[in-house]
C-alpha cells in the first residue's frame, strides 16, 4: 500500500525480463487472474531494493505517480440505465464533465 489514508492504494512493483508496457501486463493478469486480484498500479524496477538480510527494503521502494497507473480511454455510458446515471455519477465524483 503506497499513500495515506484516503489516497492509499495498492501498488504492485515488478522486474521483467523484457520491456513491457503497462497495458501489457494488465492485460497478461487479466487472463490468469480474477479481476478483483488484478491491481490498477504498477511499477517497473530494474531489481528489487534488499536489506542486508535480503529482505524486501520497503522504505526504498519509489513513489507512485500517474505514468504507473493503467491508463485506459474514456467509454461512454452506454445503455439507458447507464446515460440515466451518468450525471449522479457526475456529481458524486465532483466532475465537471466526463467527457
């Protein structure tokens, strides 16, 4: 969990083999793992940061920022049920527009 209070949220760190983009893994743990288990943040490193005793060295571990967050394309709502909320949905999450 990186962040405080409201703001923490659930960040997975990795080391590849090879270079691979975000979308790529999301996309790769969304084949072989149910959704719930499937974290919106990652962040590549080069090698994991060890304590002397080999353990993982938390403290050490980089900050998250949006460039590790799963970018995706804004959807339309789609359906009536789904246009019918869209401006409670709006107001609920304080935005101006959705669009």
């Amino acid at each position: 969990m990186r962040g405080d209070g409201e703001q923490a949220r659930p960040v997975a760190y990795y080391v590849a083999a090879a270079e691979l983009s975000h979308n790529q893994l999301y996309d790769w743990l969304r084949e072989r793992l149910p959704a719930y288990m499937v974290l919106a943040f990652y962040v590549a490193l080069d090698k994991l940061p060890l304590l002397p005793n080999g353990k993982l060295d938390r403290r050490a571990l980089p900050a998250t920022d949006a460039v590790a967050y799963r970018q995706q394309e804004f959807q339309e709502p789609q359906g009536e049920t789904s246009v019918a909320l869209q401006p409670s949905g709006r107001r609920c999450l304080s935005c101006r527009s959705t669009a």
